[in-house]
C-alpha cells in the first residue's frame, strides 16, 4: 500500500484514534502499527533486537502528516484501561516514535502497568527515543528484576540506546550477564559496549562471558560488544585469539574480524597461525576468505600456512584462488615453494585478477620489500 494512494484511509484511521469505543481506538491503532509501508521502515539490531526509530525528514517525508496527528492520540491511549489499546497503541508508537518525544513522562508510567507487554513495548519506544529518554533511566533500571524475561532483556537494549545517560546502570548490567536466559545475557552484553563503562570492571566480565558463556550467540555478542568498547590491551587480545578455535563459526569470523584490525605481535601472530591453517580446512569458504585475509595480514611469518594455502590455488572458486595467491604473495620468499603454481595462474588463469595478483606475488616473492632501519 502506498501511503500517498491511501492518504484518507489514513486519516480516518487516526481520526478513529479519538473514537469513544476503546474497542474501535484498539482496532485503529493496531492498523496503523501493521500498515506494511510503517512496518517496513523498522529495522532490528540483530544483537539486541530493539527497533531502530524511522529516520524522518522533516519537511518531505510522507510519515510527518500522520505521524503528528496521530502520536498525541496514541499517547492518551497508554492510559485506558482497556489492555489491548494500550498494546496495540504502543506497538504504532514504535512507528510513530520520532513524534512522542515529549511522551517520556508517560511512558516511565506505563513502565510499572500490570501487564507484562505493556511494560515491555513502554521500554521499547523509550529505548527507540534514545539519548531523549535519558530521564527514563532510573525506571528502566527498575524491570532489570522483572519476572517475565523478556521485559528484562528489552529494559536492557534500551538502556544501551539510551547510551552514556544510562552510566548508572553498569552495576546490573554486569549481573543481568549472570541472567539464567540467553537473551537477557546478550542484551546485558550489547548494553554495557553503549553506556561508556568502566573498561576495568567491564572488560573481565566480558572476557569471561566470550570464554566461557554456553551459548554461542552470548559468546558472539560479547565479542561484538568488546569491539565496540575497543580492543585497547594484551589480555582481550589473547582472548579473542583463543576464540579461533571456537565450535561456533560466527564467532571464529568475528574474532578473525577483531584481528585484522589490530597490530599484532610477532607472538600473537604465530599464535593465530596454526588456528588458521585448522581454518583453511574446514568447509566453510566465507570463513577460508577470512582466514586468508588474515593470513596476508601477518606476512612472513604465516609461512608454516604455505602448504594449506597452495591447495586452493586450482580450485574453483574465484575468491578463494584470488587471496590465496594475495596471501602468498604477502608471506614472500617463505612462499617460493609455490612458484611454479604461480607461474602457471600468471599466464593461464581465467580470470584477470587473479593473473594480475600473481604476478604481483611472483614479484613480491623474488623482490620482498625491505624492512626500514
């Protein structure tokens, strides 16, 4: 549906927002929330699962007309007794949300109804309002101990889209990565990398829980959430080297991801070397990219890796043979073993680049680039 085509059927339906029967202001708010062209602006944080708020502009975009009439009417509706109005008209205030920035005072309210939905998507449009809810805080500090898990674990990505105004809360942030549920501890992680923390109470919890959490999807988030805080010393280093080996393949590809983006040391560098070799075996191709970048990355002194790389040199996939040979070419004289290969994808491979990085990694073989003094 198109909102330019269907611009009265809109309008009644906020005009009925104001209707006297809560049964017909519940059925106009839930329109509004599931109205596919609204529903499509939303897009979820794979890691924490709040809802980004639509990015309006001001004056052109076509969510403003009704958006501001219908937000102030959704706002009176979190006070009718009637539960399913007051669900329905939170779930259109997510859409809605750039336009109840004033409606902070009355959401903390509905953050202590009765109800366990309520309570949950309340936290969801302060958590969409970000840094402007900051007076909601100590609130939201408050579900941290709610029974249902789900209100935690929503209180607790809203408190990280809250950011550094929601400092206060490191404390139970640091327990709920205690929580029995996996969701909670996810959120707990993803929420401490955004409230500008204390690196030295958070950064040992956070190696902990990329260790040892038993669920992947927590072991990932600390990751992630680590990366953001920064990888700033040795002991985090190590610890993300030691994911590598992780049974889980996303956290191997962020871990990997991590490490390129640091120096390394010549210890750490021989440390990841046999991790990544172990890499190149498994089946997983996106993973063999990365591991092969990751390879070039630490040079010469992956040349233990020469062998298992030059097993993809002939093999079908384009990527693949294009890194391995970018690899060897920046591990240098320890690759001479794959001369002859290379001479061979110089001169015959298919595609351009890969002819192109060969003869780059046949140069950088015979002529490696001399170490400044």
């Amino acid at each position: 549906m198109s909102i330019s085509g269907e611009r009265e059927v809109l309008l009644a339906l906020v005009d009925a927002l104001r209707d006297p029967d809560s049964l017909v202001r519940s059925n106009a708010a839930y329109a509004l929330a599931n109205l596919d062209f609204f529903r499509d602006m939303l897009v979820i944080d794979p890691y924490d699962g709040m809802k980004a708020s639509p990015i309006i502009h001001p004056e052109s975009h076509p969510l403003r007309e009704i958006g501001e009439l219908a937000a102030p009417a959704l706002v009176d509706a979190l006070q009718d007794d009637y539960m399913f109005l007051r669900i329905n008209a939170l779930h259109a205030l997510e859409i809605f949300s750039p336009y109840a920035v004033d409606a902070v005072g009355v959401l903390i309210e509905v953050l202590s109804d009765e109800i366990g939905d309520v309570r949950k998507h309340a936290a969801t449009v302060l958590g969409m309002l970000g840094p402007g809810a900051g007076e909601s805080v100590p609130a939201l500090i408050g579900l941290l101990n709610d029974e249902i898990d789900e209100v935690r674990s929503t209180a607790l990505a809203a408190l990280g889209r809250i950011g550094p105004a929601a400092n206060q809360s490191e404390p139970l942030l640091l327990q709920a990565l205690q929580d029995e549920i996996t969701d909670v501890r996810k959120c707990a992680a993803m929420a401490l990398a955004k409230i500008d923390p204390d690196r030295e109470r958070v950064v040992p919890e956070l190696i902990k829980a990329m260790q040892s959490d038993a669920e992947p999807e927590v072991r990932h988030c600390a990751v992630i959430a680590m990366q953001r805080i920064g990888i700033e010393s040795d002991p985090v280093l190590q610890a993300v080297v030691g994911l590598l080996d992780d049974d889980d393949l996303w956290i191997r590809s962020s871990a990997m991801d991590v490490l390129r983006k640091q120096d390394l040391d010549d210890e750490l560098r021989s440390r990841i070397v046999p991790a990544l070799i172990k890499e190149l075996g498994r089946p997983d191709n996106r993973l063999r990219h990365e591991a092969l970048m990751l390879l070039a990355k630490i040079g010469p002194q992956a040349a233990s890796a020469v062998p298992a790389i030059m097993e993809f040199l002939t093999g079908d996939e384009r990527e693949i043979r294009f890194w391995s040979v970018f690899a060897l070419g920046k591990i240098g004289p320890p690759a001479s073993g794959a001369i002859h290969e290379l001479v061979e994808l110089m001169n015959y491979d298919e595609d351009a680049e890969v002819r192109k990085a060969a003869q780059s990694a046949l140069h950088q073989i015979f002529y490696p680039p001399k170490k400044p003094h």
